[in-house]
C-alpha cells in the first residue's frame, strides 16, 4: 500500500511501462495526490493516445487505462 501513495514508485513505474511497450510521450506527465488517506491520479498524453492511472491505497488497488 505505500507504493500507491509513492509519487516517485509510480513514476518508475510509468517509465518503465512506456519504454517496455516502446508508447511515445509527447509532454510530461501530469500528477495530483489527494489528501491521505487517498491516492494518486497520473495522465500521460502520447503520439498513440494516452495513459491514465489511479491508486487506492484504501483497498490496496490500482488501475491503469492505456488508450492506443
């Protein structure tokens, strides 16, 4: 759970994910942590659409919606 509150965790994460899959970002991405116990919101625009994320640390959960 205190990697969904990890702003740094998930950037990695996005970083790691975006080279595996070979997506091009066209800007940086855009974060919002929310008051705890809350998560956090990421968005990045890509060449092949975008990548949505958020955490809820409050169920031990994440999602990820990657559009191409």
């Amino acid at each position: 759970p205190g990697r969904l509150t990890s702003r740094a965790a998930l950037e990695g994460l996005v970083a790691e994910l975006v080279g595996d899959v070979g997506l091009r970002p066209v800007a940086p991405a855009a974060w919002h942590q929310f008051p705890a116990p809350g998560g956090i919101t990421g968005m990045l625009l890509l060449a092949e659409s975008h990548l949505a994320l958020h955490t809820f640390p409050e169920f031990g959960s994440a999602t990820f919606n990657l559009f191409c």
